[in-house]
C-alpha cells in the first residue's frame, strides 16, 4: 500500500496537470492573444501553490527521518527558487 504521503503529492499533482490542461484547452477557445496571456498568468500563481504544497506534504511524510536542519535547508532552497522566478 501507499503512503499518505506519496498519495497526497501525487493527487496535488494530479490536479496541477489537470489545471494545466484545462488553461491550455481555454486558451484555444478564446483564441485571443490578451486573454490567453491573463489565463496564462493565473497558472503563474497555481504552480509555486502546489510546488509549496507537495514539498511540504512530502517533508511532513518524512519528517520523522530528517533532521531539522535539513527541513531548514529544503525550505531555504525553496524560498530561492522562488524570489529567482519572481524577480
């Protein structure tokens, strides 16, 4: 049987695709260059929510292995990835 864990990040990722498709498919319907751009900026804001998500749903999964100075560590890599996509 699976994790929790695992199960929970794959149903986030799941639903990340499915989001991802759904835009792609609206942008077609559209078919207008402004409005794509709009739908394409909301998708901005969907990917560093489930990036944040998984990555803590998977560091909970295992925090009983981890150290507390590694948690730090992931969360220090994950602040950079995103003020470096940010700006």
């Amino acid at each position: 049987m699976w994790e929790k864990a695992i199960v929970g990040m794959a149903a986030l990722r799941i639903l990340s695709g499915s989001i991802e498709i759904l835009a792609a498919l609206l942008i077609l319907k559209v078919n207008e260059v402004e409005k794509a751009l709009v739908i394409n900026s909301g998708l901005a804001i969907v990917g560093p929510i489930v990036l944040i998500t998984t990555t803590t749903i998977g560091l909970l999964g295992m925090s009983d292995r981890i150290s507390y100075a590694k948690i730090a560590w992931i969360l220090v890599g994950i602040s950079c990835i995103l003020i470096g996509v940010r700006k």
